[in-house]
C-alpha cells in the first residue's frame, strides 16, 4: 500500500509500515498512533471550509485513501447553551449533539473511517468489545460495507438501544459474563488468533476519524475554543481530539491549544485519580459501576495518551455522582431541547461541578462533547419520568387528567 503515513509507537517512537496489521508496538507494547508527513501534505483551510461539514471534509488527514464506506458522519450541530450557560454564569459554554450521527452516537466517525480501513488493509471481517455505542456503530458501518461483524458485550450492562441497533444491523452479537474490560481482552484475542480486523479503540486509523470532533467544533466556532470537555471512558475520544488539534497546531491553522477536560463517572474514575494524585499511569478499577454504562470502564486502554493531553494542555479531570448525571441529563433535555444519554450528560455536568467550585474562569469559550443520543437508553428515562397518565377515551377525563 503506498501512503505518505506511518504508524508511530506513542511509547518508543519506533515507526512501522501503515499496512501492518498491529495494535501495539511489537518492541514495548505500547499503542501505536497514525503519523502524517505534514510538511508534505497539500492542504488549505480555504479548500475545506467549500466541502461540507462532515469527517470527509478533512480528508487530507485522514488515512483512508478508497471510496470510504460512509453514511454521511458529523457535521453535528455546536449549540449555545443559554440557559444552562446563564445559570452557572458561563456566557460561552457550548453543546456539540455527536448523538445526531448516523447510529447516534460519536462513534460514526471512527467506524466510517475503521471499516473503510479494514477495506483498504483487506480484511474481511470487523470486530469490537463494547459498552454499547461501538458494537452499534460498528454493525452499522458492516452493515454498509458488506462484511460480518462480531461484538462482544458486557451481559445485562448495555442500553437497549445500542443492543437493538447491534441485532438489527446484522452484527453476531455474543453478551459476555463479565464487564466490558474482559471483553476487550477476549476480542482481542480473537482478533490476533483468528484474523478478524479490531475496531476498538487500539486501533489507531478508527481514532482518526474521531479527531475531526475537534476540527469541526474549530471551524463552527470559527476560533479555537477556550477549553474541550468529554466524557472518558477508554479515553480514546479525548486523547483523538488532542492528536487531531496537534496536527492542526503543525500545519498552523491554529496557534494555540484549548484545554482538554475529562469527566468521568464517580464509580468509574481511574484518569480523574491518576490526575488528582499526580500518578504516571492510571491504576484499572475492577469494579466500575455507574448508570452512565457506556463508560463503565475501569481500565481506560487510552489512558496514557488522555493523562498527557490533559497535563499538556493546562487541562482538568473531574468525576461526577449519578444523581449530577441524570440532573444534568434532564436539564439539557428540559431546558435546552438536546436529548442525550447519561454518559453524554457528564461532560456538562463536570462543567457545572467545575463552575461552582470555581475552577475555571467564566468567561472561557468551552465546548463539551455530548457523545450519544436520548434514544439510546430508554430504560434509563423512563426510570427518571413520572409514567404517562392512562384515562378512559373521553373528553372530560381528559379534562381532568389535565385540570383543566
Ligand atoms: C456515549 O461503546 O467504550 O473515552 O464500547 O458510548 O473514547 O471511550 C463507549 C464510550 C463517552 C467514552 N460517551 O468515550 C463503547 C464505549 C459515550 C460512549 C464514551 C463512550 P471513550
């Protein structure tokens, strides 16, 4: 395959050719990242902002060069968050719904650009563990690309959204006896033994796509913003989106940084440790729990790269309770017409945290990442909502469910 990039070990710098199918460095073990010449690489802002907004308008740094497998990813609205802004006394806090992908959720721009990639290094079969969104996303983006799927999932511990939109889509969907941390190893397993091609997120092409979170949030600001808020959960996202702003910074189409903020959920919050206590890497917690399940996750596997993006970067990490989730949930829902899942809730809800405890200046331009949709997890509203009033088929006792 003839490519102007390489896979580059984040550990030992070691580079490897971009067609070697690996998911860490054969030398140290660590992950590997997409490396671009980008001295060499002809791109101009001018030209991106004719293409519409989407993960293919910043092609020039994305590593697929086939007919990507697409179904039209990002280009999700950036909201103003008036009231909730107002509220907390954060006149430029913004919204950016990645739940209005194709599947829902983030995950979208890394499977369009993973699945394209397993074309491309000619694999014909895709894999993932999950938490939910990915094995969503991922049976999706097979669906499309004409290959089977195989996800392995957390038994009795993902949303039934995500498991519908898996079985739906056509994906061999197996529920594990045991958390999403042990299903990761199990399908990685199977990948290395059986040949299928590994979409979580160790796979550096499919973090590639993510990055483009940032670009667009640059382009529809039209500025750099102040600080970057998301919810971590293998810390995949926040360490893409950083990778993603760096490159940017080398090509000088922005000159500075904003702040990359995790926020983790209270029961599962090994990067907010490592950061608080000033730790070298995170120590994996065996038992994550939080109704935020899509980062039920107690051994981040991007943990290393998050922890150098948010040191770097001046950046924070913060967990939040349950209960701040779900209000935070609600009051987008409620008071901002934006219908996202408990996971997506906590990156304003560390915002509203950061904000009260006066951590952060308020007059900072920040966007927070709000990863998956309301739809996905269903069980989860219904619990927090009063259940709809049943009367018998006539006007006045409609009059009266009403008070009218
Ligand atoms: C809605 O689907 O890990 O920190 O297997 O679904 O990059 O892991 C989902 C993660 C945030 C955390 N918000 O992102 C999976 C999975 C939502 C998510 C995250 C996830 P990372």
């Amino acid at each position: 395959m003839d490519t102007m990039y390489r896979l580059k070990c984040v550990g030992c710098g070691t580079e490897y050719p971009a067609d070697e199918i690996i998911y860490h460095c054969p030398k140290c073990g660590h992950l590997l990242a997409v490396r671009y010449p980008l001295d060499a690489i002809q791109v101009e802002k001018a030209t991106w902002a004719k293409r519409p907004l989407s993960v293919w308008r910043y092609r020039e740094l994305l590593p697929v060069i086939i007919e990507p497998v697409t179904l039209q990813e990002g280009g999700t609205p950036l909201y103003h968050l008036k009231k909730i802004g107002e509220e907390l006394g954060l006149p430029h806090l913004y919204a950016k719904h990645e739940g209005m992908n194709p599947s829902g959720s983030f995950k979208d721009r890394g499977m369009t650009v993973g699945v394209s990639m397993a074309l491309q290094l000619n694999k014909r079969s895709v894999a993932c563990a999950s938490t939910g969104n990915t094995s969503a996303s991922l049976a999706v983006y097979a669906a499309k690309a004409g290959i089977p799927a195989v996800v392995l999932l957390p038994a009795g511990k993902v949303a039934v959204g995500k498991v519908a939109q898996a079985l739906m889509h056509g994906a061999r969907v197996i529920s594990i006896r045991g958390n999403f941390d042990r299903a990761l190893e199990m399908v990685h397993e199977l990948c290395l033994s059986h040949g299928l091609y590994l979409l979580n997120s160790i796979n550096p092409y499919r973090l590639e796509g993510q990055k483009t979170i940032g670009f667009e949030a640059i382009d529809q600001l039209g500025g750099v913003p102040d600080r970057f808020v998301l919810p971590v959960g293998n810390a995949g996202n926040i360490s893409a989106v950083y990778k993603g702003l760096l490159e940017l910074q080398d090509l000088e189409f922005i000159d500075r940084l904003p702040m990359m903020t995790g926020i983790q959920a209270a029961g599962s919050m090994p990067v907010v440790r490592a950061i608080r206590e000033n730790l070298p890497e995170v120590v994996p917690e065996d038992h994550p729990e939080t109704v935020a399940t899509a980062i039920r996750i107690g051994a981040p596997v991007n943990a290393e790269k998050a922890l150098v993006a948010i040191r770097k970067t001046g950046g924070l990490a913060e967990s939040v309770t349950d209960a701040e989730i779900l209000a935070m949930q609600r009051d987008l829902a409620r008071k901002e017409g934006i219908g996202v899942e408990p996971a997506s809730a906590a990156s304003v809800a560390g915002i509203r945290k950061l904000a009260e405890s006066g951590a952060i200046d308020r007059s900072e331009k920040i966007v927070c990442v709000v990863t998956g949709h309301l739809l996905k997890d269903p069980d989860t509203v219904i619990r927090q909502c009063e259940p709809p009033t049943e009367i018998d088929a006539d006007l006045p006792s409609l009059l009266a469910a009403l008070r009218l």
